[in-house]
C-alpha cells in the first residue's frame, strides 16, 4: 500500500454521521449524576462521631483505657 493509498482509506473512515457531542452527551450525563450521588453519599457521614457524644462519653467511663499502651501500635 502506498501513503496515498492510506491516506484516502482513513479519510473514507473518518467519515461519520449525526454530531458526535450529542450522541455522546449521556454518558457525561450519568457520570456527573453518579459523583454527585456518591458526594451526597459521603456527606451524609459528615459529623457523625459527634452526634452521640453523651453514648462515648459513656462508653469511655465504663471501658477505662490503660494509658500506658496508648499509641504504641501493636501488641
């Protein structure tokens, strides 16, 4: 095959009908509309620790926790 050749068969190739941003529109679509479902999703977690904080506080006073193994890692 010669450049020429190549040349005219991806010309003939490239053609394509209808507008490509159109057609292809609704897959941006979905993915704009699952990240901001999933935004929501992770949002919704925002400040959860400290809407039972009397339950911790609680739960600290009955499971003493020995200050000398504080922060080291693991056992």
């Amino acid at each position: 095959m010669t450049l020429a050749t190549i040349l005219v068969l991806a010309a003939e190739g490239a053609e394509h009908h209808g507008n490509v941003q159109a057609e292809t529109f609704i897959f941006g679509a979905i993915a704009f509309i699952v990240f901001m479902a999933l935004g929501l999703v992770t949002m919704s977690y925002r400040n959860v620790a400290n809407r039972h904080a009397h339950k911790a506080e609680a739960y600290a006073k009955a499971h003493p926790v020995d200050q000398a193994q504080v922060g080291h890692g693991h056992h």
